[in-house]
C-alpha cells in the first residue's frame, strides 16, 4: 500500500509540476531595434463565438508631436505634475495629458525604491497610460502630443500637487477642444478617469490606451513566476489571453465587470465598463545590452467605453487579498489559486494572523506549518498504524503470492489468489485502504498551501533570516530544497513498508521520490521549500512518537502452505487425517 501512497504522491507532483511548466506561454521575442506590433496585424484569425470581429492592434507609435494649429487652451512649457497618496507616487505630464510614472510605495524594487509599474522603458515608443486614440490619425496625434493646461497646477515644474483631483484642458484653432480630469483615490490603488473629445462641435468616443500595463519586472526567470496576461471577467467566470491566444484573436467585446492586464502580483484593470471592447498586444523589453538576461515579456491594452463622457474607473496596484475584496469580491479571482481555492483563503487569513503576532512571515510559516500538522495528527497516526499491521502480515502475504506466481493473470486460477488475500486482511482485521485514505485527505492542504505560497503577494519581498532576503524566489544556494530532499529520504526509510511490496521496487521509490522533490524545489518559491521541510520534520518527528506509541512490531512466522489449506477446510490436522481414513 505504501507503495501505491507513494505513486499516487509522485503522480500528484508531476501533475502540478507539469502544469506550472505549462501555463506559462512564451511570448514571442522581436528582432531588438525593431518596432514591436501585435502578430495578428497581418491576418485576419476566425471570430470565434462571444467575440468582436479582429482588429488589427495599434503598431507602437513614436512620441506624438504638438500639433500645427494654434493653441487657444493650453500650456506653453512641457512640466510633470506630482501627485502624493497614502499608497501611490503618481506623474502626470501635461504632454498628452497622460500617467509617466505610478510607484507604489509600500512594495518595492530589487534596488529597495519604490516599485515603477509603468514601464518606462518602452514611454519611447509606446503609448503612456491614458494615451487617448480616435478614428482620425491626425486628431490622435494632436490629443497625444498636445500641451495640456492644468487647472490649478504648481507654481513650479515638477512640484507634488496637494489635490488628488486634476483637470487638463485643451483647445486649438482646428476646433479640437479635449478635456481630461483624473481623481486619486487618497487610500486606494483606483484611478477615475473621464475624457471628453470634440471636433468642431462633433462629440469622438475615443479609446484609452494604456500601453505596456505592468512594469513589474524583475528579471526573475522561474516557471513559478506567472507572466503578463490578458484578463477579463463577465458572466461569472475569468478569461485570460496568452500570447499565443492574442496572437489569434487579439480584440475582444463584451459586458466586463473589469478588463484589463495581469501578471504574477499585480495588475491594471478597467473596473465595472459594461459593455465595452478590450484590445491585447504582446510586447518586449529587449534585455540591456552585454547582458544575459533574457528579453522581458508584457502585454499592451486599449480600452473602448460604449460611452464618450461616462466615468471610468482603473484598478493599478497589488493582487492583495483583502484589498481586492474590500472594491469587489469578484476581483479577487484574479489572483489564480486554483481548485483548491476554497482552503487556501482560510490559510491566507491564518497566516496572516499569525504573522502579526510573528512579524516575520517566514517564522509564520513554521508555525502554522505545526499547527496545521498537529490537526492532522489523527489522520497520520491511523495511517501508520495500518501501514504497520499491513507490514506484520507482509510474510504472509508473500508466501500467498509466491503460490501463485507462475500463474498468468489471465488465468481464473488467480482470482484465488485474491480471496485468499481478502480472507487473511478480514483474519488479521486489516484494512488495506486504510493507510492510503488518511494521507490522501491530507493531500488538498498540501496543494492549497502550495498554491498559497506561490501566489500570494504578501511574501513578495518578505525576508526570513541569513541568506533568505525574499521568500516569494527561490533559495539562492538551494539549501532550503536540499535539506527537504534529505529530510524526505529520511522520512521515506522511517515509514513501515506496506504488505506485497517488491524490495526492489521499495528501494528505488525511496530514493526517486527525494530526488525528484529537490529537483522540482530548486526554483520553487524559498516559503514553498521552507514550509514541506517543517512538514518533514514533523513527519519524521511523528513517527517515532508513533513507533514509540505502538511498540514495535510483531514478528511472525508464516505457517506452511498445507497447514494454511487445512485450516481453511476447517478443522485440525488429526480430524483430517480421521476423515480420510
């Protein structure tokens, strides 16, 4: 049965290994120098069913120029406007009337500064967040390149404004007259947005590019790292878009409760726009030069309101829990726990809790690792004591199947090998799932913390102690995934083998499974590692509290085959030798 435990564990980890190999697409990389456009601007994919028809997505356009006509309303001098909130350091520039910065201040960067989710690396080339686009490619570059006024702006460039509320105008003698008015929220990661576009008294829709939506790169490479994807939400039920997806079908319309970008921590999302169309591009940042870093993935957006004038609102900061849930309990589905997301918020809230007792969430792993194990004491504990009967019997068992050995599996012969096998477990009173039910109940926590650790923003950053500065990346010098392979190996020669079990086949799980694990942690989250090494620990632990428990096992000896025959005719062997003669 410990055998059968022990595939059905291996199984389990190869699964979720696979898929975290495989949800992550890669994207596409462009030739460095050259324009990055979306793949689907040169061919028209089928629509497929709840989809708007494909449009080719907006080549990356250079910085707009100002426009030829005379300005009537607007700034003479291109100045940034600061604006300072609990949460957010925000740039405004008045070239466009658009977002050039937006660093949060409570997560941060490898350098230790506030974290940039705007990427300013493609602000040459690609549209800035609030980049406006209408029919009229003319009209776009003057709404893009013009010198916006600023009601009530600083006295002097670059000065932080002390309103969370700003108002850009703009008016030419063409007859374009543009407005753009943003509102901070003071405690909060939500921008409010609306634009109004006119020319000569005809009111323009226009679409609100954002442009690359997330700057948060860190140049981490591990397949546990989740890449910029496409996200929208409607009917109930997310939708996300790799590359490859938007690579064939790249503009999509439909009733969105939010709409937007995503990637492993953070997001930028157009929060209750109704019926709407949201258009995907895949992007690059080629990696500096004389470098071997590899080229960082993202993916640009344009955002269409059915409506000219109505408000909008866009979420731009961290895939948090609570603050998620506090704007929209739908918003929370963003972050991808998986199946097992129902255990994992309990874990989440109890992690939490006891990290404002610990004030280290590494410290907050181990302990909640104990307690989560001591709860599941019982269930251990009745496994290795069924484990231990099935390995009291095991001499039995073997000698049963060495009488059948030589029989093929196709012969009827052999289903009596299986009822000899169920009349000694009913003798022995010796459940053989017993030891596998236990363990595999187990086997949802594990997952979900799983899950937990490797998604969750909370250890984004968080430092544990020594060489352990961010438990969110993996262990720098691997120490963390060694210690948990030998800790398994350990654990592995502790558990009592399970009836039938080949030697052979034993020795060879014993050591497989520990190679294995370490191979699938040495890129794992440092908080993943750490928390299966306390759960080894305890396990080892367990076992000899377990072993010291029950004593230790009973020896038997295996009756021969004749005498195990005569006792299922029944009776003793002088009655059966009366009854023959």
């Amino acid at each position: 049965m410990e055998r059968r435990v022990l595939i059905a564990i291996f199984l389990s980890f190869i699964v979720l290994y696979l898929y975290q190999a495989m949800v992550v697409k890669p994207v596409p990389k462009p030739v460095e120098g050259a324009p990055v456009t979306s793949p689907a601007a040169s061919t028209t994919p089928a629509n497929p069913a709840g989809t708007a028809p494909a449009r080719p997505t907006p080549a990356a356009a250079p910085t707009p120029s100002a426009p030829s006509a005379t300005t009537l309303v607007g700034d003479s001098v291109e100045r940034d406007v600061r604006v300072e909130t609990r949460d957010v350091l925000a740039v405004f520039t008045n070239r466009g009337a658009r977002l050039k910065s937006w660093r949060l201040k409570h997560f941060f960067n490898a350098q230790g500064q506030p974290l940039e989710l705007v990427a300013t690396a493609l602000a040459a080339t690609h549209p800035l967040p609030f980049s406006l686009r209408t029919p009229d490619d003319a009209i776009t570059a003057t709404l893009n390149g013009a010198l916006y006024q600023l009601s009530g702006a600083p006295a002097a460039d670059g000065a932080t404004a002390t309103a969370t509320d700003l108002k850009f105008e703009y008016r030419d003698s063409a007859g374009i007259h543009a407005t753009k008015e943003f509102h901070l929220e003071p405690a909060s990661y939500i921008i409010g947005f609306r634009a109004a576009v006119a020319s000569n008294d005809r009111t323009i829709t226009p679409t609100v590019q954002w442009g690359p939506a997330l700057g948060d790169v860190t140049g981490e490479t591990s397949r546990y790292i989740k890449k910029a994807e496409g996200i929208t939400f409607s009917g109930g039920k997310v939708q996300r878009y790799d590359p490859k997806t938007i690579a064939k079908q790249p503009t999509y319309t439909g009733d969105f409760a939010y709409a937007g970008v995503d990637d492993h921590y953070f997001m930028t999302v157009a929060l209750f726009p109704g019926q709407s169309t949201v258009t995907y591009q895949a992007v690059s940042i080629p990696p500096p030069p004389g470098t071997k870093e590899s080229a960082r993935d993202l993916v640009a957006y344009t955002f269409e309101p059915a409506r000219a004038d109505a408000p909008e609102k866009f979420f731009f900061g961290p895939k948090d829990f609570d603050l998620l849930a506090s704007i929209d309990r739908d918003l929370v589905r963003t972050i991808d726990y998986g199946m097992f997301s129902i255990l994992v918020v309990p874990l989440l809230r109890s992690l939490k809790w006891v990290n404002s007792f610990v004030g280290n969430f590494g410290w907050s792993i181990i302990i909640l690792t104990i307690i989560i194990n001591a709860i599941m004491f019982p269930l251990r504990h009745k496994s290795v004591v069924s484990m231990r009967k099935m390995q009291e019997i095991q001499p039995e068992v073997k000698a049963i199947q060495d009488r059948y050995s030589k029989l093929k599996a196709t012969d009827p012969a052999k289903q009596k090998m299986n009822q000899e096998m169920m009349s000694l477990y009913k003798e022995k009173g010796v459940n053989p799932a017993s030891g596998c039910v236990p363990m595999l109940l187990t086997m949802p926590v594990l997952f979900a913390f799983w899950s937990l650790l490797t998604y969750s923003i909370e250890l984004r950053g968080a430092p544990f102690f020594g060489w352990i500065h961010d438990l969110s990346l993996h262990d720098p010098l691997y120490i963390f995934p060694v210690l948990m392979g030998l800790s398994q190996l350990w654990q592995a020669r502790m558990t009592p083998s399970a009836a039938g079990t080949d030697p052979t086949q034993q020795k060879m799980m014993m050591y497989m499974m520990p190679v294995m694990m370490t191979f699938f942690f040495l890129w794992a989250p440092a908080g993943l590692a750490l928390y299966y090494l306390m759960s080894n620990l305890w396990g080892i632990g367990q076992q000899y509290a377990t072993n010291y428990l029950i004593g230790p096992p009973t020896v038997r000896t295996v009756r021969p085959p004749a005498e195990r025959k005569l006792k299922r005719v029944g009776g003793s062997k002088s009655e059966a030798a009366a009854r023959e003669s």
